[in-house]
C-alpha cells in the first residue's frame, strides 16, 4: 500500500517515493475501516460460519486462489498508484488477505464464533472464508475512502503504446483513472488493455455486492420456486438494470468510462457486464456449495437468480470503483 | 531486482501477511492431501452421570461428546442413547447435533429419570446428513 501524493513533499529527500510511516498507518486505517465496512453483513452472517465448518481445503484454497486474483485486477486498476508495477500489486494484494485474515480472526473471537475450544480445521476454516470477503474490504476501502488525495501517479506501465510522449511517475496527470483512457477522438477500437479493466472492475463490483447474498438460503428457496418465465423475467431484468446503470441513469464516471457512440456499444457494453455477471455468479455460488448434488437445471437457475444483484455490482462497480 | 520503495511497517505488514498467507495455505494443502477423501467418522462418548444442583432430585445428567475423526463434515448428526437395566430398555433419549465438522467434536447432555451407571447406558450414531 502506499502513501498519498501530498506526503511526497517530506524532507526525506534522498527518497522521495517512499511514504512516511503516519501516512502507511492512515492506509491501514482505512483498510481496516473498509473492511469492515463492507463485510460486516458476512461477518454476522450464520451461512458464513457453516460455511466455515463444512468447506473441504481444496474449496478454500481456490477461494483464497480466486480472492487474490480479483485482488490483483483490482490492485492494478484501481488501486492507489497506477505506476505500481506487478510486483506492486502482488505485494500489495498479500498485504490485503493478510490483514483480511487477523481481522476476522479477531472479530470472529469476539464475537464468540471461534474459540480455543474448536478444532483447528474448524477455525482456519471459518477465519478463511470470513477473511476473504474482508480482504475485499480492505482493498477496497484503502482505495476508495482516502477522499482528499487523487492519488494517482502517471499511466500505467506500457499501456498506452499510442501514447509513449506521456510522463511517467509525474504527479500533474490529468488522468484520473488507472485505466488507460481513449484518446479524446474515440478510436474505432478499444484496446486490450481498456477492456481488461474494466472487466476486472465490473468483477470487483460484482463480487463486493453479491458476497453477501451468494450464501444466504434465500437464493436456493427462491429458485426452487421459480417458473421458467420467472428466470427469463429476471433476465431480462437484469441485462435492463445493467443497461440503465451504465448507459442512462449519469452515475458518476458513466460519461467518461463508457462509450456510447451507437447502439453496438450499448448492446455490447450490457451484454459483457451481463458475462462477468453470471460467471461471478456462478463462482461464489460454487464456491458457497450451492451446486453440490444439484441438477444442471437448478444450478443454472440459482445463477440467474443471483445474477441480478451481481450486474448490479458489476456495473456500478464499473463506473463508482474507478478513482475518477 | 529492485524492490519496490516501502518503509518499515510496510515491510513489516506485508512479512506478516506474506507469513500468515503462506501458513493458511499450507495448513489447507495438507489438509486436503491427508483427509479430504475420507468420510465421516463419527464417535459417541458419554461422562459420567451428574444431578445439577438446583433441579430434580430424579433428573441425572449425562454428558454426551460426539467426535468425528473423518475428514468430511457430519450434519444434523442424530445420537440416541439407551438406558438398559437388565435386559430391559428403561428409558430412551435423543439428540441431534446440527454439526460435527471434521476432525472435531461437539458435546451436549442428555437427562435421565432413574439414576444411571455408566455401564447401564448404551449410545449409538443414528444417521446424519452430508452437508
């Protein structure tokens, strides 16, 4: 993690680009307040403790798997620095699931769900669900709740090949996204690099809002209640609610991150969020074992039902998570 | 190599994490390597007989631990335990416990009318539910 720009100007001349240690303690603030900020619902959630007891070591380990790398994409571009190299972001992401993992171990103690009485299995496994879903928070809030300073330092590393006369590390870029930026004349293609972005943002999004509806037993009651015109309904509802939030509803960041030139983009625009929708649907509910023993139909049918509140996430994470 | 430009406590949270990543880690890949392919196995223990005080003089509790040594999770673990004097089942009790997690064990109690010796009772794991 990193300092913001204004404590650049410290004495310490002979290193400029290293952040002062009352600035490092105002990030961990911060990443800590985002932490549990955003998944204190998971944190009080029983489905999450059950979770914890029943998850088999693989399923973990993919969650921790899965977790640093929507972590790493987050990191990369919406991070504090878009300077940060690879190495950055990875150092960066560990620092994250690390404190993920002591908060709610901390507060899983506290609030009476581990203790010394349980079986290691047990407690490892409750700490690692809960930690991942604070991990999130902590990303996320070390980004996004420092109001004051941009924080943003030049454009990311060999991103923008149309644009090599750009500054590097200057702190007077006009950019305010990590993202590499079309050019002012919208070019007739994006590039990899744009796409790859925001999709890793609109992943973010998805997973941050739909984190703490995936476990709960509510998705499963209600698919099995649904008709086969109430899953196309909500389909349809949620390709619209994606649509309206990227394309009509002026959400902050609408104007400058999404292209809409022509009805293609739109169509093209909703129906990639509605991708990153399902698949992020499909991993937590995977994650949560909420296709073990199920039938094709009923799995299928519980991602549909998650998928709204996912496309949500997915495109307000899009617009409201990049530091604009 | 360069590294990237942190002060101490950077350095210190990211050893911290780093370490406490690597330990969650490897704890999980053993784990899975040693019982992951392993069902349930579930174990009844009973304590000895005890009267609470404050309550019935003809109310006995029995201590009851349910373990499970497998490396799969136990739900809604039903135990029923006998009262058997000879021959004859005086009493019958039972009890449901919502999780066994693997490699754990839960406990509870069960309460008797007519005092009980250890040797009198007979407990056994009815079924139970793969979550």
């Amino acid at each position: 993690m990193h300092a913001s720009q204004d404590l650049h100007d410290a004495p310490d001349l002979a290193a400029p680009q290293k952040s002062s240690v009352p600035g490092s303690l105002a990030e961990y603030g911060r990443g800590l307040a985002g932490g549990l900020l955003f998944s204190l619902p998971l944190l009080y959630t029983m489905e999450m403790w059950d979770m914890g007891q029943v998850a088999q070591p693989l399923r973990l380990l993919a969650g921790i798997g899965g977790t640093f790398f929507l972590l790493l994409g987050y990191n990369r571009y919406a991070g504090l620095r878009c300077d940060a190299g690879l190495r950055e972001v990875m150092i960066d992401s560990v620092e994250e699931l690390g404190l993920g993992f002591l908060l709610a171990a901390g507060l899983l103690a506290l609030l009476g769900v581990i203790d010394a009485q349980m079986s290691a299995p047990e407690i490892v496994g409750k700490i690692v669900v809960e930690g991942l879903a604070v991990a999130i928070g902590v990303s996320v809030g070390t980004a996004q709740l420092g109001g004051d300073s941009p924080g943003l330092a030049g454009d990311p590393d060999g991103d923008k090949p149309e644009q090599p006369q750009q500054e590097r590390g200057g702190e007077s870029s006009a950019s305010g996204s990590c993202i590499a930026r079309e050019p002012s004349q919208t070019p007739a293609v994006h590039s990899p690099a744009w796409l790859s972005g925001q999709l890793s943002l609109a992943l973010c999004g998805a997973v941050l809002v739909a984190a703490s509806i995936a476990p709960t037993d509510e998705i499963h009651e209600i698919s099995v209640r649904a008709h086969l015109l109430h899953l196309l309904a909500l389909t349809g509802l949620t390709l619209g609610v994606g649509a309206l939030v990227l394309y009509s509803s002026g959400f902050r960041g609408a104007t400058t991150h999404v292209r809409h030139r022509d009805r293609i983009d739109v169509v093209l625009g909703t129906v990639s969020t509605y991708l990153v929708s399902m698949i992020a649907s499909a991993a937590l509910l995977w994650f949560f074992g909420r296709f073990d023993g199920e039938q094709f139909d009923m799995g299928l049918a519980q991602t549909v039902v998650l998928a709204l509140p996912t496309a949500i996430g997915a495109s307000a994470g899009r617009l409201l998570l990049q530091s604009s | 190599m360069t590294l990237p430009k942190k002060n101490w406590l950077e350095w210190t949270v990211f050893a911290a994490g780093l370490t406490l990543l690597v330990a969650v880690a490897s704890y999980l890949v053993v784990q899975a390597l040693r019982y992951s392919d392993e069902p349930a196995a579930l174990t009844v223990a009973l304590g000895e007989p005890w009267s609470p005080a404050g309550t019935d003089l003809a109310q006995l509790a029995v201590p009851i631990t349910v373990g499970n040594h497998g490396g799969q999770t136990a739900a809604e673990v039903d135990v029923e335990v006998l009262l058997v004097r000879d021959g004859e089942v005086l009493e019958r009790r039972e009890l449901t416990f919502p999780f066994v997690p693997r490699r754990s064990s839960r406990s509870g109690s069960l309460t008797f009318q007519h005092h009980p010796r250890r040797e009198e009772l007979v407990a056994h794991v009815l079924g139970y539910l793969e979550p």
